[in-house]
C-alpha cells in the first residue's frame, strides 16, 4: 500500500504529539504559577511572623515592666505597712483574718491569722462609750473599716488613742479648773451670802427672850441658807471633779419615766401642762443612771422655771440609728441670743438664786457618755435642750447579730 494511503488509514483516536506537549506546557505553566504564588505567600507569612514575633518582645518587655514596677510597689506597699504604728487587719468576705502587720500582731498576738475578727474582738476588746473606740487592755483604741467591694472582704485600720484619750481627759479637768480660778470672786460672793444669813439667824437663835414661834422660824431659814449653802459646794465638787461614768447599763424608757414621775408633782403645783413621749424604741445606755438622771432633772426643772402658768412642757426621747435624743421643750419666752452663746459657761445665771452650775454639769454629764446638748431656742417662742447620747454598744451588737 502507498505511504499516502497508510496515512490516511491512521485511527481518528489517536494522540497528537503536538497536543501532549502543548497540555504539558500548560500543565507546567499553572504549577510555576501556583508555586510562585505559595512562595509569595510563604514569604507573607515568614514576614508577618516576624512582625509578631517583635510585637510580642514588646510587649513581654512591657509586662516585664508592669510586672517589675508592681514588685518594687508591692514591697515599698509591705515596708510601709510594717512601719506603720497603726494595726493593719485584712478580713476576707467571712470575716477570717487573712493578713495583719507587725502593729496588729503586737495589739493581738501572733496567731491571730486564720481565726474569726468576731473570736478576736471578743477575747481582747471591750466596748466604750465613744462608737468606734475600744478598751484593749490598759489602752484604748479606735476602728475604722474599709469595704473591699471586689473581693468582698474588710480592712480595718486599728489606732491606738490611749495618749489622746488621756490628753483629751486632761484638757478637760484643766479647763474646768479655769473657768473655777476664773470665777473664784463670783463664788466667793455666792458663798458669803447664804453664809451671812445662816450666822444672821443663828445669832438670833441665841439671843435670851425670843419667842418659840420666831426661835422656830429663825431656825427654819438658818437651816434653809445652809442646804442652799451645802446645794452650791456640792455643785462646785462635781463640776471640779468631773462626773465618774460608770457601767450601768439603763433602759431610756425607764430613764424617761423615772424623770418624769419625780417632776410631775412640782408640773401641776406650778399649773404646767406636762407630757412624756417615749420614742427611744427600747434603746439601752451605758453609764451613770445617776449622774444622767440628774442632768435631765435639771433640764427640767429650768423650763419650769422659765415657764410661766398656764404653759406647757414637754419631756421627748428618740432613737436616731446609733443616737438616742432626749429633749426637754417649754413653752416659755425663750432665750435670747446673747444669752445663748453663754448659756452652758460655768457660774453663769440669769436667776438670783441659781448657782451657774447646772447647765454645765449637764453639759459634762453628756459628753462623758460621748454625746453632747444642744439649745434651740427663738426668743417669745420657746426653748428646747436636746441631750444626745450613743446608744449603748451591747443594743448594737444585739442588734447588728439580729
């Protein structure tokens, strides 16, 4: 057969050389393409991991600086709350002690960590008068707390006031025995008064031919000048000496009513209006019944007086949180401004017979038991003394466990 005729006798299925290397050569184009693109992005990657891997150095450095300058203010943190006179006590959120200072393990022993603040109060503090202060052995000291809102746990900051409180007690008696030099002339003249007087009527008691019914009444008014006498010494002692508070513990109802039913006679005899309100919602106080007894009797006592008949006094208590206000209010016509700003000084009267005393002994009556008086007063509308005194810390606690 010819060579032309062999070739077209070729089958139609055949591959054509030519075609093989054209997809070959497309075949080997696309890989070059996609290697050169995987390079590409290799490269990419290699390029961004390093800018990662410097991003992190950076930014190791800057919490090793964090890190560094936390350290040097956690120590200089831990001197200062070594140095710290102060106690330093951390409670967490179950009032566990947690971590104290050198100070706090001085006031409370070594071994405080770990046992309840409430197992810690009640072996080595017992309650004041004064909210916040404590007697701790021979000392005394004061608590202020501070919440921990994140953690849910306390600190309390424990200073020692024994030399305040001292100081405080000092200043106290040196002022009263100031404003005695001060008034020294004033009491001498009050003193030689009722002290004339009584010699005036002793003498007549003695003279030959006096009646019995003129020897009675001289004998009488002798013995009144000489109580009115022994009435003013005893007022200078106990304002000299200041009022000693003690540990009773009183009911303030009772207090109310026991005041009350002592003036209530002398209210009526003198044609007051008298009325007692309790609101003291059973409140308890800590300390002289009757040094504070006394102090409202007083108070009383001065509005009946300035009261004319007809008037009305009213005797009020109420609780006020951790205060409890004891009010004496009249309807009298009031003090005056001037008045006012003198009314608690020592020896200062406006009555011919009074001795001056009375207001400031009620004053330091108040402020033993660490509260105070208060005087609110319009002239033509009366006056009202307010005796303010912290509720006794056994109420608290009772109240604060309720």
């Amino acid at each position: 057969m010819p060579p032309s005729q062999a070739a077209s006798t070729a089958t139609p299925d055949t591959p054509d050389p030519d075609s093989k290397t054209a997809e070959l050569q497309r075949a080997f184009a696309m890989f070059n393409q996609v290697s050169a693109e995987l390079t590409q992005a290799y490269q990419a990657l290699q390029a961004r991991v390093t800018s990662l891997t410097e991003e992190l150095a950076i930014a190791n450095g800057e919490l090793r600086r964090q890190y560094q300058e936390k350290e040097a203010l956690s120590e200089r943190l831990s001197s200062l709350l070594d140095a710290l006179p102060a106690g330093v006590v951390l409670l967490d959120s179950g009032a566990i002690v947690a971590a104290v200072n050198p100070a706090a393990m001085a006031m409370f022993g070594t071994d405080m960590v770990g046992r309840h603040w409430g197992d810690v109060v009640r072996a080595f503090l017992e309650p004041t008068l004064t909210v916040g202060e404590w007697l701790l052995g021979q000392g005394r000291v004061s608590i202020a707390e501070s919440v921990l809102a994140s953690a849910g746990g306390k600190i309390l900051l424990i200073h020692d006031v024994t030399a305040a409180h001292r100081m405080k007690t000092e200043l106290e008696r040196n002022q009263r025995l100031a404003a005695m030099g001060e008034m020294a002339a004033s009491l001498a003249h009050q003193l030689r008064t009722p002290l004339a007087a009584a010699l005036l009527y002793t003498a007549n008691l003695g003279q030959s031919g006096v009646p019995d019914e003129a020897r009675a009444k001289f004998s009488e008014k002798a013995s009144g000048q000489l109580r009115r006498l022994e009435r003013l010494i005893q007022d200078v002692l106990l304002f000299a000496r200041g009022e000693s508070i003690g540990r009773d513990v009183i009911p303030a109802g009772d207090l109310l009513l026991e005041a009350a039913q002592t003036v209530e006679p002398l209210m009526r005899e003198h044609g007051l209006e008298f009325a007692a309100v309790d609101g003291c919602e059973g409140a308890k106080i800590i300390g002289s019944r009757k040094a504070l007894f006394g102090a409202l009797v007083n108070l009383l006592e001065n509005a009946m007086q300035a009261t004319p008949a007809g008037g009305k006094i009213c005797l009020s208590g109420k609780r006020r949180g951790d205060l409890l206000a004891i009010g004496v209010r009249d309807s009298g016509p009031g003090i005056s401004r001037e008045t006012q700003s003198r009314i608690f000084e020592p020896f200062f009267t406006t009555k011919g017979q009074g001795t001056g005393l009375g207001l400031a002994i009620a004053l330091g009556v108040a402020r033993a038991h660490g509260g105070g008086i208060e005087l609110f007063s319009e002239p033509g509308a009366g006056a009202e003394f307010v005796i303010t005194l912290p509720v006794g810390p056994v109420d608290r606690e009772m109240e604060s466990n309720g």
